[in-house]
C-alpha cells in the first residue's frame, strides 16, 4: 500500500464511539477507520466489544456518544439497509424454512430473484442443499445459509461478525477466497475473529482489547512493529506494551 | 412500508407454519374438538349450549392468535432474525401487517372450520347468520394477533411467553360474560370488566348470536375491539425497536 486513503475515501469512519450497556461500558471512545474495497479483519479476545461495535455500525445499537459514518452517511439511515449486508454472530435464519425458503424470502425484500438466488448459494458452498431445512443444518452451514443472505444483493459493505466460527479449515480458506474476491470486486469487509491466525488473511488491522482500539494496523506493520512473525505472538507484545503504558 | 416485502413476510410467516404440521392440525382441529366436547357436556341442554358455544365459535380464534403470535413474534426477537430484518429494507409496519395478513389468513381458516362446526354440525343457531360470527371470529383474531405481538415484547424466554395465557387471557375469559353475567359478579369485577377488550368482543358475539336486533351496542362493541387492535398494534410496533441497548 503506496499510502494510507483519506479520511474521506474510508467506507466506515467511527469517532469517540461510546456504548454503555447498562452498568457496563462497552466501548469506550473507539476512534477508526475502515477503507472502502478492502478486507479490514476486527481482532479481539471473546467479550472485548466486536460485536457492539458492529451493532453501532450497523445502526441497530443504542450508543452513548460519538460518531459513525458509513459509506457518507451517518449510521442507521434508511438508505444505508440496502447497501450494507450484516450477518451475526449467531446465525440469524429461519430454522423451520428450507435453505431456499429462507433466501427467497430475504430475497424479496431486497426484490432479488432466482437466478441470484442460485449464484449466492454456489458462493456460499451450499449448492445441493437448498431444499435442507435450515434447522437441520450442521453449525457451518447454517452459518453459511445466513451469510448468503447478506449476499444476496451484492451490498457495498459487508459486516460479517466472526462468519468463520466452527468451519473446518477447508471452508475456511474457501471463505476468505470468497472474502478476497468480493473485496476485489470493490466490495468493503469488515469481518470479525477472536482467531490471531485469520489475521494474515485480512488487508487491515483493528485490534481491540476490553472495549477500546488498541491499534489500526496492517499484518505487515505489526510484523515489524512487534518483531514477531507470529500475528498472535505480535498481538500480545502490543497488548503487554499498552499495560506497561497504563 | 412497501407492498412486497410486506407480502414476501406474509408469505414466510406461512411458510414456516406449513412447515409444522401439528400447529395447523392444533390451529384447526383443536377449537372445533373443544366444541364437540361442550356439546356433550351440555347433553340436551340446548339453551346452555347455544349460550356458551355459539359465542365461543367467535372467541376461539381470539385465543390461538394470542398464542402463536406472541410465540412467532418472541422467536424472531431471540433468534435474530428481527434484528437482521431491522437492518433490511423493510419497515415495521411490513413486519406487523405481514403477521397480520398471514395469521389473519389462517384466523379465517380457522373461523370457517369452527362455525361450519357449531352452526352447521352441531345445530347452533345464528339469527345473525353464521357469517357475522365468523367475519366477528376474524376480527377477535387479530385483536389476539396485536396482542400476542405487544406482549412477545415481555417475555424472554416461550415459557414466558406460554405463561401469558393463564395470567393475560384466563382472567379477561373468566371476566368477560361468557360464564357468568357480568351484572351479577362482585361490582369490583364488574368494573373490571370494562377495562378488558375481551368484554366487548364477547358482548358482540352474544348480541350477534341471539336473536333481536344488534343495537348501537353491537356497534359500539366492534368500534372497541377495533379501537384496542389499533393501539396494540401502534404500541406493539413501538417494541420493534431498530436500535437495541
């Protein structure tokens, strides 16, 4: 990379973000920048605010303060829900429709018809199981079921929190294949993990640590930055340098 | 709001209904077999019978549209699925009348089944015509269906949401004139009574099904069930909240 975009060109710009969950703060003035046409990959241990920070993103949480912009418009506008695909932790289909039923229906809200239908599940991996009831899906699967309906009408942004959780490695790499050939169609990825070694596959770095931004970084920057080849490794010198700061 | 996606959720709601062969067989067979049963536990006393049944051809839909409602409705709050939807194109309203369209449709289904039942097998009579009771049978339905929809929003869990039918709608069945005349129960209750839209649906389905004219209290009965439906609806659309803490 020659030299980093401007602030204007980035797909999400996040400043000061603040989340409080009742008693719990969630996030804590988180400052970031996503590029558009990019895989960015969110790091972070179980519970350190991945998944509210990609609610906010999304506009579907209440937050404290601060600012998100996405894609030139502020978070949670009407006109962004077309435009940005957002798949859950959990996946989010109907257990009791086949995987077909399921699509057709997210489909239609999108005005989406068959023949992307079937384009989305040979993406996906799901090719011969569309008549399966999602509910009996294996644990992958279903999760792939609810990551093509994120993509079924090719959105400019995709929020994919942690979409690789329990995939064998094979669906994995298969996965972030599919990840980079969207990105190089210029789609924007911001894909969540609490596993160091997807960091390689991503073009950018968020690491975050108890609901603040540790670093914006890149695999190579941290590499060297850290002295460690091992991104997980180097993410733990950057966590162990921010305690001595502290 | 947007025709499609509302009918595209009509769709999916039956869909997934079709897909659970004991909800239909339940939403279907069960009201009209309750209704057989009171016909023989009033063995040869038509006048109770007419009494209690008749009403309760209309009633019945009430109930089961609670249920599966506040069941369908708290499912897609705790699986997700509401929450990616609040990130689609769709709006909330597409969501309820989709609900609305869809289980109204079953509701019909279910209305026709039940009075062909009373008013044609067991000999209950409509001086209205079976066709008010059943358009009536509709209306209570998605009464239930607004209901069922507010009250998914209290729930966490479908053994709460199972709990509401002893704690919501019990007493409002108890209450409403079906078992005892509400003139002669404890003036505390009585009064009660009054706040509680089962009351009025009741009271529309018993002028319906006696014989006489319907009088402005008939009117006035519908304008009230239609009135409640209207606010559930407004409030149960307040719960479908696009950003959650």
């Amino acid at each position: 990379m020659a030299q980093p975009p401007p602030p204007a060109e980035a797909a999400i710009a996040i400043r000061d973000l603040d989340v409080i969950r009742g008693d719990n703060h969630v996030l804590h003035g988180v400052s970031l920048e996503v590029p558009r046409g990019k895989i960015t990959g969110l790091l972070g241990p179980s519970g350190c605010g991945k998944s509210t920070l990609m609610r906010s993103i999304v506009g579907v949480q209440i937050v404290a303060g601060g600012e998100i912009e996405v894609l030139g418009v502020a978070a949670g506008a009407p006109e962004l829900r077309p435009r940005v695909g957002y798949v859950t932790q959990a996946p989010s289909v109907y257990g009791d429709l086949s995987v077909a039923e399921n699509l057709r229906y997210f489909g239609a809200l999108f005005g989406v018809g068959e023949e992307r239908i079937a384009a989305t599940v040979e993406t996906v991996g799901l090719g011969g199981l569309e008549g399966r009831i999602a509910g009996t899906l294996s644990g992958g699967q279903r999760s792939r079921g609810s990551l093509a309906t994120a993509l079924l009408n090719e959105p400019e942004a995709l929020i994919l929190d942690e979409p690789t959780v329990g995939l064998d490695p094979v669906l994995r790499a298969e996965l972030w294949s599919t990840f980079d050939r969207l990105a190089g169609g210029g789609v924007t990825l911001l894909v969540s993990s609490h596993v160091m070694d997807e960091a390689s596959e991503c073009d950018e770095l968020l690491l975050m640590r108890d609901g603040a931004l540790l670093r914006q970084t890149t695999p190579e920057a941290l590499r060297t930055e850290t002295g460690e080849q091992d991104l997980g490794k180097a993410f733990l010198a950057i966590i162990e340098a921010s305690e001595r700061e502290a | 709001m947007s025709a499609r996606a509302t009918f595209a959720t009509a769709r999916r709601v039956l869909w997934q209904i079709r897909r659970d062969p004991r909800t239909i067989a339940l939403l279907l067979i069960v009201p009209a077999g309750l209704l057989v049963l009171l016909y023989f536990i009033f063995d040869g006393q038509e006048a109770t019978f007419q009494k209690i049944g008749a009403p309760l051809c209309g009633l019945f839909p009430f109930i089961v549209m609670f249920l599966i409602t506040s069941i369908a409705m708290l499912r897609e709050r705790t699986t997700g699925t509401l929450e990616r939807l609040m990130t689609m194109p769709l709006g909330k309203a597409d969501v309820l009348f989709g609900y609305g369209i869809g289980f109204g449709l079953l509701a019909a289904l279910q209305a026709v089944v039940i009075c062909s039942v009373g008013f044609v097998a067991l000999g209950l009579d409509s001086p209205h015509g079976a066709w008010l009771v059943g358009l009536l049978a509709i209306g209570n339905a998605t009464l239930g269906m607004a209901l069922g929809l507010l009250a998914s929003a209290f729930a966490r869990t479908e053994f709460q949401a199972v709990q509401f039918m002893p704690a919501f709608i019990f007493p409002q069945l108890l209450l409403c004139g079906l078992f005892v005349a509400r003139d002669s129960m404890a003036p505390a209750l009585e009064g009660a009574s009054y706040a509680l839209p089962l009351t009025y649906a009741y009271d529309a389905l018993a002028r319906a099904t006696e014989p006489g004219p319907l009088g402005g209290g008939f009117t006035a009965d519908v304008l009230v069930v239609v009135g409640v439906t209207i606010a559930a609806l407004g409030l149960g659309a307040l719960t479908l909240r696009r950003r959650t803490t």
